[in-house]
C-alpha cells in the first residue's frame, strides 16, 4: 500500500504542488489532504483542480487537540511543512513524534526563529553579506526550527545577488530536494514498522 501524506501550507503552495506532483510521478506516497490557515492561499486552487480534499483552519481551531482527529483520519504516515507558517501545537507534534517534516529557506541555525520565513529570511541572508545560504529540512518539534536536521543543502550568494536572487536559488533546491527527503522519510518509517 502506498503511504499517505499531509500537506500543510499557507501560500501558493509550489513545494506543496511538486511534492504532489513527485508522489504521483514516483508512486512512492500520496497526498490525501492539504491543510491550509489561508482562504486566499494560491494552493487552494491546485488542490480544487486535482480534487485533493482540504481542511481549512483557523488559529482556534489548530490549537485545540480535537483537529487531531481530522489529521488522523486521513491515516497520515507523514505531516508535511510545505510553507505553513504556524507554530505546531504540543498534542500534534506528540501524536506524530518524529513524523513531522518542516522546509526552512536558509542554512539553520542561521535566520531562523520566529518572524523568519519567505523573503525576511533572505533579505538578512543579503543584509549580512553572507557567501552562501540554502535550505535546512528538519523534524518538528517544540521550538521553531530546532528540530533534528535531515538534510542541508548550500548556495553560493553573489555579491551582485537581490534578496529575490536568493529566493530563486533556495526555492530551486527546495524543489529538487525537498520531496526526495519526504521519500527517505517514509522509507526508514517502514524499515521500523
């Protein structure tokens, strides 16, 4: 049986679309449901027209464990991070110890923490004058972006570079590599079952 993911996500959502997209492509997972805090987010649409069912939330309503219930009957292997800008609460982060996934745009623990997302976080990469920045995927757990690293991935930063230079260059390996770890991450899931 082909595991099954959530994806969470509060924007556009294009890691949440190639994670999708991979999974179809690989046959190695699926995903059965996006959760999204945004009304307005762009991975709304995407979700519509590939008819993957989606839970909407407000801050309340994440807060409180009875969402646990939701997120447990799409029977989820992974939770999945995908540009979701809320801190996860304690019953869900103990309810999917080690199960949840989460994508930071630089090389943490540099530019990470609260109020460091998108664009904040490449505008200090450039600020500082840093040679290189990336992407750090890692577990979730009660502390914003300190859980354990499972995979980093570095590029160079051109004197020359803008912040939305940076974006690019990150957002490219988010691409390339962030699906690739929600594989390996099901596989070692399996090998302990």
């Amino acid at each position: 049986m082909i595991p099954s993911i959530i994806l969470f996500a509060s924007g556009n959502g294009s890691n949440a679309i190639t994670i999708h997209q991979k999974g179809i492509a690989t046959n190695s997972y699926k995903v059965t449901c996006i959760v999204c805090n945004n009304p307005k987010a762009g991975i709304l649409q995407y979700a519509a027209m590939h008819n993957i069912p989606v839970e909407m939330i407000t801050k309340k309503q994440f807060s409180e464990p009875a969402f646990l219930q939701i997120v447990q009957a799409y029977h989820a292997s992974l939770l999945v991070l995908a540009g979701f800008l809320w801190m996860v609460p304690s019953y869900l982060i103990q309810a999917f110890e080690n199960r949840i996934i989460n994508i930071h745009p630089s090389l943490l623990p540099k530019y990470g923490g609260e109020g460091m997302y998108g664009m904040h976080v490449h505008e200090a990469v450039v600020a500082h004058k840093e040679a290189e920045s990336g992407i750090t995927i890692h577990l979730v757990n009660e502390e914003y972006d300190k859980g354990e690293v499972l995979l980093q991935k570095k590029v160079d930063i051109l004197p020359s570079d803008a912040a939305s230079d940076v974006a690019k260059k990150v957002l490219a390996l988010e691409h390339q590599w962030f699906w690739q770890v929600v594989v390996s991450q099901l596989e070692k899931l399996n090998d302990t079952k």
